[in-house]
C-alpha cells in the first residue's frame, strides 16, 4: 500500500522568518507562468492537494516535490477558503503582466486629463478585482471594497490631475513621476478603507504556542502600515526608474516619428523590474509578524501575563 507523504504543504515551503525565504516562496506565487496551466492540470493539482490533506495515500510515484508542486498550482487558481476556481485576472500570478501593461500605460499616457482619468480608473478597477478575487468572506466584504474602490480611484485623479496643474511648469520628467505619486496616494486610501474593520475591530494576535489572546486595533494598525509599504515599494523601481529612462530617450529624439515606441519600451521596462519588484516586495514583512506586548492594549498585555503565570504554575 501506498504511504503518506509527511508534508505539511498548508505552511510555505521556505523559512518564513527570512527574508529569502519568503522572496522563494512570493516568487512561486507571483510566477505568470501558473496562468498557462491547463484546466486538466488545475484540477489534477486539486485532486492531489485534497487527497493529501484528507490523509489518503497518492502512489508511489508521487513525490514530495511532486505534492509541492502541486500545491503551488492548487494556490495560483483556487481561491483558499471556497475552493472555487478564481477568475484569471484576479490571480496572484496575473499581478506581473496585468501591471506591467497598466503601468506601462499610466506611464506613458500622463499628459492629457482625459488619459489621466481613464488609466486611473483602470488601475484601481484591477486592484478592486484583485481584492474581490482574494478576498476572505469574513474580513473583506463586498460594501468594504466598494467603498475602497471608488475612495481609491477619487484620491488617484484628484492627486494626479493636481500635481499634473502643478508641474506644468516644471522640467518635464518631473511630470512623468505624477502618476507614481498619484498610484501612492490611492494606496494610502484604499487599504486602510479595504481594512476598514480590521482598523475599528481589531485583528487576532497570538502567543508563540498559538494560544489565541484577543483582538488588537494596535496590530491592524501596524499591519496595514506594513502593506501600504510594500505596496509603495512594488510600484517605486517601475514608476520610479521609467522616467528617468524615457527622459533620457526623448531627449536623443527616439520617439520621434515613432510614437509607438514609447508606450512600447514602457510596458516592457515595467514588465521586467514588476518581474522582481513584485515578490521581493511582497517578501519584506512576515505574515504571521511579531509585536512586542508592551504595544498592545492593556487587556491582552494582563492576558498575557496570566497566560505566562498559568503556564509557570503546570511547570
């Protein structure tokens, strides 16, 4: 008879407590190559993720890094707690060649109000997917990301649409870095509004034996902190570095009579750094993060020194 792989694919397969550990690991999970599997192998992937955490055997030919394999798949398309099938574009895996032609857009098309509106729009429309897509039925209703959405998409016109009047007269590559300031500032709205509750209610915190010790607004605070900085960070190499080079090149006169070279050359620069950006960005702060008690509210922190005394007392 077949024997269980000792595996435990629901914990990532690198040390989550380095940093190259979760790079290894984000860098599965961003891979656009996951969008071109087959709808055979999607479900062949399930089959044997569920198979194994239902504890039954899955031949000798599968290996361990075979079941690995296979979870990685299993996450890139099933959403993790309905297990339904999500729509590609929603998909960690689309994040790269979705943002680098969003980008690439927003990059090159600033100029112009109505270029500014319409590309905005269809920035915070993909991150709304994004968020739909993902989202835990618990902590991310529908009401919350619509409300994020349309708060995101206002704060991103307004705030190119302003530094665009702004910099009118100022050198011209200063104009190209109105729609990384403006990509900053809806994510400056949009996540603290996407976690909204979490900010209100508080998020769970945990002792290093996983004992569960209350809900803390001060943890969701730090954790939303944390995300609006890797996102920041996600989009500063493309945004940040695309128009210095442009500059440079319309300053040698490469676009002209060749207008489509630019939009062209941006996509594919932001397609290259969104390659690399996206997950080690992803990778900078632990999921499961420590926080010290002392930051806590003081209910959890007496929680937490009963929890301690009670714990002494059995040894």
């Amino acid at each position: 008879m077949s024997k269980l792989l000792d595996v435990n694919i629901d914990e990532p397969r690198w040390d989550q407590t380095t940093y190259i550990g979760r790079a290894k690991h984000f860098f599965t999970v961003t891979n656009p190559r996951n969008l071109l599997y087959s709808s055979k192998i999607l479900e062949s992937s399930r089959d044997i993720v569920l198979k194994h955490r239902a504890k039954q055997p899955l031949g000798d030919e599968v290996t361990a890094d075979d079941l690995y394999r296979a979870k990685v798949i299993y996450d890139s398309a099933f959403h993790p707690i309905t297990g339904e099938k999500t729509f590609i574009l929603g998909r960690m895996s689309a994040q790269v060649p979705m943002n680098m032609f969003v980008t690439g857009c927003m990059m090159t098309f600033y100029k112009s109000t109505p270029a500014v509106v319409f590309w905005q729009w269809v920035n915070q429309s993909f991150n709304a997917l994004v968020n739909y897509c993902n989202r835990s039925g618990s902590h991310m209703p529908l009401e919350t990301i619509g409300k994020s959405y349309v708060l995101a998409t206002g704060g991103a016109v307004a705030t190119a649409l302003l530094l665009n009047k702004m910099v009118k007269k100022a050198p011209p590559v200063i104009g190209r870095f109105v729609p990384f300031a403006a990509v900053a500032a809806a994510n400056c709205v949009n996540i603290p509004a996407m976690r909204s509750k979490e900010l209100t209610e508080g998020i769970k915190v945990f002792d290093a034996n996983n004992n569960e010790l209350g809900l803390s607004k001060v943890a969701a605070v730090e954790g939303t902190i944390a995300v609006i900085i890797s996102r920041i960070v996600m989009a500063s190499p493309s945004m940040g570095f695309s128009p210095i080079l442009m500059n440079a090149l319309e300053r040698k006169n490469v676009f002209l009579n060749r207008r489509w070279l630019e939009p062209t050359i941006q996509v594919l620069f932001a397609g290259f750094l969104l390659t690399f950006a996206t997950p080690l960005a992803c990778a900078l702060f632990v999921q499961k993060a420590p926080i010290k008690v002392e930051k806590l509210e003081p209910e959890i922190q007496v929680r937490t020194i009963s929890l301690i005394l009670s714990v002494s007392i059995i040894w």
